[in-house]
DNA sequence: AAGCGTTTCAAACTTACGTTTTAATTTGAT
DNA sequence: ATCAAATTAAAACGTAAGTTTGAAACGCTT
C-alpha cells in the first residue's frame, strides 16, 4: 500500500524546492536534482524548459496557494467584524503560513524558507514576475491595516508592516540570527506552533506601539 | 588631488564585497570581480589564497570591528547604569549599524546586506569560523538583555531576542519584504536615520510586551 | 498490430568556472 | 647598481555547469 511514485515533473518539482532551500538557486546543480529525483538529466529541460523556469514553476506552486489563503481569511474577517483588530489581521497571515509549514505534502516549512531566501537574494523572478501578479496581496493588506490602525498615517503604518512582515517572514523561514552563535538555546525552534505562540505577540506589540512626538 | 589608487588587495575586497551582496557568493566569479577591480585573475588566489578565503576575508574586515564597536557600547552602558533599559541596550547594537550604514568608507550599509545573506545563506563560514570567535557577542546580549528584563524566563527571552535582532537586521539590511510589491510607498527606506527613528520603537514594544499566560 | 505523439535516455556540446603554472615585471634593501 | 623577494601578467588546466541532440521506449487510439 506504498504511495505511487510521483510522476517525473512533480518529482522534479519536491527535489528542487528541498534543493534551492539547502544550497540556493546558484549552487544547486541541474544534476544533483535530477540524480536525487531519480529521473533523466534531459527531464528538466524537456518539461520545465529551463533551469531559471523551473524555479518559477517550484515557487508559484506554493506562492499561488498560499496568497489565496491569505487573501480568504482577510475576506472572512472584513466581513465578519466592521472594526479590526490587529491581532486578527496578523492571524490571517499567520494561519496559512503556520498550516502550510505544518502540511509536509505541500513543503512544510521549505517554502517558507524558498521564499525568505529568495527575498533576501534578490531574484529577478520577484522583481519581474510576482510583483504585478501579487500587489493585490499587499494592497489588501495595506488596507486592512489601515483599518486597524486608523491613526497611523501612511508612512508610519507601511514602516511598521515592514517590520512585522520582515520578522514574521524570517521565524517561519528559521533564519535564526542568534542560533548561529549559541548551541540550541531554544530547543523548540523548528516547532511552528511556539513559533506563533512567541511571535504573534512581539509583533501585535510593535504593530501597537505608542506613536512618536 | 585625487585620491590615492588603493592596493590590489584593497581593490578586490571593495569589488568583492559589492559583488557578493549584489549576486550571492555562488554566482559571483572571480573573472567579474578581477575584471572590474582592474587586477589579474590570478590575484584573488595570490593575495587570498581561495575564493572561499576571500568571502572570509571580505567578512571579517567589517564584522570584527562592528562587533568591537557593539561591545564597547555595552560596556559603556553597563558602567554607567545600574537598571539597564531596553531601549538603551537595543541602542547599543543600533550605533555602531547606524555608523556602518553612513560610512561609505567602511563599504556603507553593503555590509549589513552581505551579513544577512549570509546569515540566510546558511554559509559554512558562520557554521564554522566565526561561531567559535564571536559567541562572546551573543552571551553579553544575553546576560544584558537579561539584566534588562528581569522578568522573563530564560526561553522567552531568546525567542524576543530571535525577533528583536531578526527586525533589526532586515531593516539595516534593506530586506524589504512588501516593497517589492508596492511601487517605492516609503521612499525614505534607504535613509539609515529614518529606519532608526521607526526601527526602534517597534522593536522596544516587541521586546516590553506583556507575558502571555 | 500498427501508428503516432509523448516521454525517457545516453551522450555530447559549448561555455564558464576556480585554480595552477610559468614567466615577466616591479619593489626595496644592500 | 644589484640581487632577491614580492607582485603582476598571460595562458592553460581540469572540472562542472546548463543545454541540445537524436534515438529508444512508452502509452494510447485506431
């Protein structure tokens, strides 16, 4: 009652995601994804066209998804309440992420780290690619928050979803700057559910900090 | 009365350190780092040794003296005050960021962009070198931040710290998570005064906020 | 069973990489 | 001025990268 072997792009697909996280796009080698996905060096060019078009492939997979999530729960909450709470608004964020990092059939954590990574390196992908298709995201987002903080004015309000979409990013994506430096202080890292339980309240707090003279 | 043409060695760390920032480690390769710095090919291997021992080098130049300024800083403030304040300490890392991000000399705010890649990058040389060298940073942040925070429990701590550093360095970094879908909304996001001004507040609340039952 | 589009495969191609070698050149002390 | 050491220079080495090719194998309809 084994699970059937994936068909070969869907293998591709689950080598590279894994691959771009552990070594980065430049050092992953077409033959090291081809040799662990157990198919042809030729495969990946033959349904992906390209080494650069592959990686748009593993991530629009997850990104799709994820930003639809995001996009229905912030659709459930407006409609739910006429007042947001900023607590609730970090939520919708929150929870598809923390499920996706919980669902290893949709890459777990990896995608959450595919994407910090591919934040911080800068791809041309996001510059071109993502950015048109997904300014909505950011757009409702940008919104909402003003709904919730009403007396915020623009500037302020987008530094702070800066900072909280940039920290929020990097402890699901486990970029932990400290743990580089100290042996495993918190042992329960890598555990999604501590993750929000520490984090969620970090956040919400800087979201809410008094407004400076 | 121009300034005097800096050494081969001087040359190359310059490039080098832009180049990995702007393309990553991995895709940066020797020919473009020789041929922009106006030196041989052969130089990088005479002067370093290796390209893994020049991404070393480019490192240590900065991250040895930005942790010396960040320990002075401590020191200072621990003299000085008996109850250590949370905004002082958290001031304490953001100086010497702040002084590295205006100094074009010392390679500006490119540093703290090369440090967050490699952070993200997961690199062998922070596994390695500088984990042993420079743990004594994380220690007198810890037993300081512990000072100044009495009250929470040794795991809680470390988790706000994780946060606390992680907004720090994506904010210094430049790692703007929503800007690359919004068209430039905080356009004073490359001013290392204006991310101060934002930064801290944030990160003083995200650290002072109340203790979850 | 035959035919045909799709997929897989082994192999080769071109290019670029990091590194090494060897010779030429510059530098600095005697 | 001389000589030894340090540095620069040009060229080549071996390896590995992404991609392409053309034939073989497969799956499906007729």
């Amino acid at each position: 009652m084994e699970a059937s072997r994936p068909d070969t792009a869907t293998r591709i697909l689950d080598v590279s995601e894994r691959l771009f996280v552990e070594h980065g796009f430049e050092a992953t080698s077409l033959r090291m994804i081809t040799q662990q996905a157990e198919v042809n060096l030729a495969a990946v060019n033959y349904h992906f066209g390209s080494k650069d078009a592959l990686f748009e492939a593993v991530f629009m997979r997850r990104l799709a998804p994820l930003i639809g999530s995001c996009l229905s729960e912030l659709d459930e909450l407006e409609a739910k309440e006429e007042k947001l709470s900023v607590e609730g608004l970090v939520m919708t964020f929150i929870r598809p992420c923390l499920a996706l990092s919980k669902d290893p059939a949709r890459g777990g954590a990896l995608f959450v780290r595919l994407l910090s990574r591919t934040l911080v390196e800068n791809h041309r992908l996001l510059r071109e690619t993502i950015s048109q298709q997904y300014s909505v995201f950011v757009q409702r987002y940008t919104t909402a928050f003003h709904r919730a903080l009403p007396e915020l004015e623009a500037e302020e309000l987008a530094w702070r979803m800066h900072f909280a979409f940039s920290v929020m990013f990097n402890a699901f994506a486990g970029n932990d700057v400290l743990k580089i430096f100290m042996r495993s202080q918190i042992v329960s890292a890598r555990d999604p559910d501590m993750i929000v339980k520490h984090l969620v309240p970090f956040v919400v707090a800087g979201l809410l900090s008094p407004i400076e003279s």
